[in-house]
C-alpha cells in the first residue's frame, strides 16, 4: 500500500510552519528540512531516522525498518501526531542530529 495525497497532505500540516517539503523517493515519499532528510512516510506512516534522541513517547515497539532489510526508523504512530508541539519539537531535534550533505562536486 503506498501514500495517498491525503495521508503526505495531513503529515505536512501537521509539520507546519516548520518548512518540510515532500518529494517523491522510491515511490514513497522522502521528507526534506534545512537541506537534510529527517524521514519519510512509507505506506501513510511517519518514519524517523533514529538518532541519539531520547524521548519517553518512543517506545522499542514503534522501532523498525520501514521496508525489508532498511535500517531502522522510528515509526510515529498516528495518535502521536495529534500533539503537534512534541512532533515539531521531535522533528527539528531529529534533523539537528543528522550530518548536513556534503557538497556536491563541480564537474
């Protein structure tokens, strides 16, 4: 089951105003902020890198790969995005965390 355009619609207005953009990656969707991917949403659900972050509300059962043989992600289940100050917090927290891209090469 993949993404409908209703499911990416609700996440990004769940994200706003931080300014996320979704682009299509693998016939799902990747999820873009500061120039860092801190997730994706594969089959309608959140899915965050896994980082240093601690948090109470990110229990082992939401960790897995999101597809076979990924690393894993932490899956936010969608009574979580209901409290939309944790998940901003949670977000930006994430993509902090993540190493910048490095610069592509000039040809």
């Amino acid at each position: 089951m993949s993404t409908s355009p209703e499911q990416i619609a609700r996440i990004l207005d769940a994200l706003e105003p931080l300014p996320v953009t979704a682009k299509r990656m693998f016939g799902e969707y990747a999820l873009y902020l500061d120039g860092r991917i801190p997730g994706f949403v594969m089959d309608g659900v959140l899915a965050l890198k896994v980082t240093e972050l601690v948090d109470d509300r990110l229990r082992p059962e939401h960790r897995g790969p999101i597809y076979p043989r990924s690393k894993d992600y932490w899956r936010i289940p969608p009574e979580l995005l209901e409290d939309r100050e944790w998940l901003l917090e949670l977000v930006q927290e994430t993509t902090a965390l993540i190493e910048p891209p490095k610069p592509k090469r000039p040809r």
